[in-house]
C-alpha cells in the first residue's frame, strides 16, 4: 500500500458554535489520501468541501477530530502550523484576482521568497512553475494586467506550485474557463503531478473534468465522506449522485440510458471517441436489445 | 416579430490609459427579437461579455449603435428607460445581493422604480413564485445555495417587469443541481412569461436549449443560427476553442465511421431514437 499523506479521523467542524446560527459543516469525517493520487472532490454547494479543503492546510482548526500531514497532527504543536501551509498550498477559485505583483515573475516568486529561499532557488521554481503552467519565459516581466483571463489564471496557479508543495489543492480552477481553455489547464494539472510525483487535490462542480484527470473521487455529502474511489466506481452510482444534487459526466449519462436497452454496454466511458468506438462495434457486430 | 434589441454596425474597445486596445466588439451588427431566447457563446475574451453590457447601457459603443426599443442606449436621458427594458444578472451571485431579506433584495429595484408599496408587494410575490423562491421570501439570501441566489437575483429583474433579461454565465459557479434550476428558471420566464433571454454561457447543453445560438469570435460575430444549425459544425466550434454536447459529439463521431446518424441530434432522448433506428435496420437487411 502506498503512504498515506492526508488522514481525517472524525474530522469536525462547527460554524458559529453556540449561536442560534451553528452550522456542522464537516461532521465526523474519515478519510485517508494516498500520496501521489490526483483527488478530485465533488459535493453540491454547502456539502462541506470547502470546509474540508481549508483543514487540509491548516486554515481552519478541527472542532473535533484529528487530521494528520504526513502521519503528524497538524494541531499537536501550534507553532507548526505554519509548516503546514508551506506543505500543503491551496489555490482558491477565481486565484487571478489575487495577483498584486508589477510583473507575473515577482508574483510568482512572492511564494518562495517568502519561504525564505536563496535567489537561484527562487530563479529556478519561478522558471519551473511558468513552464508548468505553459507560460514561456516572454511572460516573466509582463505585467498581470496585459494577460488574458486564462492566462492570469495559470500565473496564478504558478505561484503557489513554485512553492513545491507536497500537495496541491485547486479550488474549481477551470470555473469560468471556455472548454479549450479548460481542456488545457486540466492537461497542465495532469502533467505537472505526473512529474512532481506530488499530490493534487481539486474541487470541482465538473463530472467532465474530474473524469478526466482523476485518479480518486472524493463524494462529500452531508459533511461526510459519501464515497472514495475510483473514476469508475464513483459514476457508476449515477442514481446516488443525483440525489445528492451531483451527475456524472454527460457521455456517462448517455451510456447510462443506453444500457437500459444494451445490458451488454459498460457505462463507465468517459471519452466522445472512445464512446463511438464501442458503439461502432455494438452496430458492427448486430447489437442485440435486451 | 418585432425586433428588441439592436446592434448595427457596433465596436467597442476598453480603455486602458489611452493605449489602443484591440476592440472587445468589433463591427457587430445583430437584431434581437422580442421573445426570443438567444445563447451566446465564445472563447474566454470573445466579447461575449462586452456584448450583455452593451444591451443595456452599461456600455456604451464606441462607434455604431444600439438601440432597444427604438431606443438609443447613447441617450443618456433614457439610460433608466433602458435599464428598465433590460435587466442584467451576472456570473457571481453573491456581489447581486443587496439586502437581508430574500424579499427586500428583490424588492430593491421596484422600490427604486418608485413604484407604489402594495404594488411592489405583488410584484415581490409573483416574481419569487416564478423562479420557485416564494417559501424562501423570509430567509437570509447569504445563506442560500448559489442556485438559489441566483434564482433571488431573477426574481429582482422581473419584479422591475423588464421586458428582457441579459445573463452572463449565471452558471459559471453552480453545482450541477443550481445549474438545472437556473436554467429551468430561465426557460419558464421565456416560454410562460414571453421575456426575451439573452443567455451567455460556456455550458453547450445550456445553449442547446435556446432558440437561437450565437458564436463570437475574436470580437466578431461568426456563426447565427438555431441550436442545430450551430452544433452540425463540432470540428468547426472546437477550433474556435469550444465544444458541442456531448450526443451532438457522440453522433459526429459515429458518422466519421460511416454510420448514418441523422443531423441535429442535441440530446440524448434523439440519440437513442436515431441509434436505436439504425440498429434496427441493420438488423433487417
């Protein structure tokens, strides 16, 4: 079995505690993230994955429960805490809104140098995080304001991989990106945790894109882990998903109903081409109604 | 039918301190019908966006002209007229909130309008049992889903009883449940209501159900049609850096090796018919 890098024991989190307002957002969750894995979380709108996502660097503090980093509790010792967040970085939605910098390179570089890293060391990440995010080295001394949206985005993103983190977590990072633009971040994202080897973590209200790139699927409902696995064993629960206001992805959704009238079909494609090939053959070798 | 909005030969360009900006919107000439739904798709800088502001007055052309209703939206002593035409709902649901209460958000603009009390009640009333927020008229909007919010946001345009809505992406940020609300929300309003919805959106299966589909292009308009005619052309549209729902791809692929799928298939429902009648007559000859 492969190490584990993020484990919630019980993990509770209470908003507003002891007003008439209380909230249990996360509620006694167990969940184990295997080092190297690309999770993908899903959940509807107050399912408690944002709350999840800021305990996993630290940001909000456990009203019950334990999460480890690397097999340590993150709140044994407070004053470690801040080297969680060196470990764990996090890029919320909409990260082109908090570029600041004269150019894309001091923004970058804003991370590591507050890490308190040598100029070479800095020269070197900044360099590696641009080419992650496909911006070549003509981006450097450009100002924020002279990119496009798509591109603030991937400066953005560039930032806090410069910092090395052994897990990368994005908060919807494709939301209001058009498919090319998505299509290319979600390659990016593949690409740069299949060469880090590190852990990469996003949240996203796209069943499209998390078949795409995922290794693991998160399913938060309730504040609870509602399901762990795998792209297949995850959307072929369909009716679960729905229910709790989730889908799969739309071939998945087509594949779904016609199995209904091919039990011979598998409905775990993801893919427009794959999709026709096995269609192709269904045709090609007489397919046969149930 | 009577055209609502109009754009004749219209470019718009940002300013940014004087230096020359390529134009957002560029020679855009486009007549809006009255009661028509229109989706408006197009890569992230398209002029997609530059499009919805200049439908009411929140931009206004640098060259060329819109009008709506006969109206010049350069007028700026008709600027509320405008604005009482044609109402806005943007992509982040929760910088549209104004107040505490569901029901005082959505009575901001008839208030503003001047319109009498027992008449904004009614408004209020209609507006939320529209979109399907009525039960929620009492609650705080903050604490809502993004759905929700937006559905509130909805209700504070039709409750200004404007003749036509500009959405711009409203979806952009929903879970896939808050998206089918929307839309299901936006669809009512157009079909039951007669409002005529222009609806931008990078979500295809959104789009396919409008009635009209426009493209943009690099400030351009490219492609006008229905729904069909727009999605018969999915090598075309990824090249442009979009995409086609997935029954549209599914069916265009199966075509490509040599199956005789039928054009304008959008949704899975025509999929399946036009699958299972090929199958068929394979099976038959």
């Amino acid at each position: 079995m492969k190490e584990i890098i993020l484990e919630t024991r019980e993990l509770t989190h209470i908003y507003a505690k002891g007003t008439p307002y209380e909230k249990t957002a996360v509620n006694g969750m167990n969940i184990k993230i295997e080092k190297g894995e690309l999770v993908g979380i899903i959940g509807h709108t107050g399912s408690g994955k944002s709350t999840l996502v800021q305990h996993f660097n630290g940001l909000l503090k456990p009203d019950g429960g334990q999460i480890f980093l690397d097999g340590h509790d993150m709140w044994e010792n407070k004053a470690d805490i801040r080297k969680v967040r060196f470990k764990v970085g996090v890029c919320f939605q909409y990260p082109e809104y908090q570029l600041f910098e004269e150019t894309v390179y001091k923004d970058i570089a804003f991370g590591p140098k507050n890490m308190g890293l040598d100029k070479d060391e800095i020269n070197r990440r900044v360099i590696e995080a641009m080419k992650y995010v496909g911006l070549d080295e003509s981006y450097a001394d450009k100002s924020a304001f002279d990119l496009s949206g798509g591109e603030k985005r991937r400066a953005a993103i560039a930032g806090v991989m410069a910092m090395s983190p052994e897990v990368l977590i994005l908060d919807e990072p494709c939301a209001g990106l058009d498919p090319a633009g998505r299509d290319m971040l979600l390659s990016l994202i593949k690409n740069y945790r299949e060469s880090t080897g590190s852990t990469v973590i996003f949240v996203s209200h796209n069943m499209d894109d998390i078949a795409k790139i995922a290794t693991r699927v998160l399913v938060v409902n309730d504040g609870k882990e509602a399901m762990y696995g795998t792209v297949d064993e995850v959307f072929s629960r369909c009716d679960e998903l729905k229910a709790m206001g989730l889908d799969v992805p739309a071939v998945t959704d087509l594949f779904m109903k016609l199995k209904m009238i091919y039990p011979q079909l598998d409905a775990g494609v993801y893919d427009i081409n794959k999709a026709a090939d096995i269609l192709y053959s269904l045709l090609k070798g007489g397919a046969v109604r149930a | 039918m009577e055209d609502l909005i109009i754009f004749d030969n219209v470019t718009y360009r940002y300013d940014s301190d004087g230096a020359a900006l390529k134009p957002a919107v560029s020679n855009l000439s486009l007549k809006i019908k009255k009661g028509e739904f229109v989706a408006v798709l197009g890569h992230n800088g398209s002029g997609k966006s530059t499009l919805a502001k200049l439908c009411n007055a929140i931009l206004i052309p640098e060259s060329g002209r819109v009008t709506v209703d006969g109206t010049d939206t350069a007028d700026e002593e008709k600027i509320y007229d405008i604005r009482r035409k044609v109402g806005m709902v943007f992509q982040n649901p929760d910088n549209q909130i104004v107040a505490t209460v569901v029901e005082d958000d959505v009575a901001f603009g008839p208030e503003n309008l001047g319109v009498e009390p027992t008449e904004i009640r009614r408004r209020v009333d209609e507006a939320l049992k529209s979109v399907g927020m009525y039960e929620y008229r009492l609650h705080e909007p903050h604490r809502l889903s993004g759905g929700q919010k937006q559905r509130v946001a909805i209700a504070g345009i039709l409750a200004m009883q404007t003749d036509c809505i500009v959405l711009d992406e409203p979806t952009a940020m929903l879970d896939p449940k808050g998206r089918k609300e929307v839309m299901q929300a936006v669809k009512k309003l157009n079909r039951e209501l007669s409002k005529t919805v222009v609806f931008i959106t990078h979500f295809m299966d959104e789009a396919v159900q409008a009635d009209r589909v426009i493209v943009m292009n690099k400030a351009e308009k490219i492609m006008d049609g229905t729904a069909k005619e727009v999605f018969s052309h999915p090598e075309r549209l990824k090249a442009l850096g979009l995409d086609v729902p997935a029954a549209a791809g599914l069916s265009h692929e199966l075509k490509k090796r040599g199956i005789d799928m039928p054009d304008g298939i959008l949704d899975n429902e025509s999929f399946i018919e036009a699958f299972e009648r090929i199958n068929f007559e394979g099976n038959n000859t």
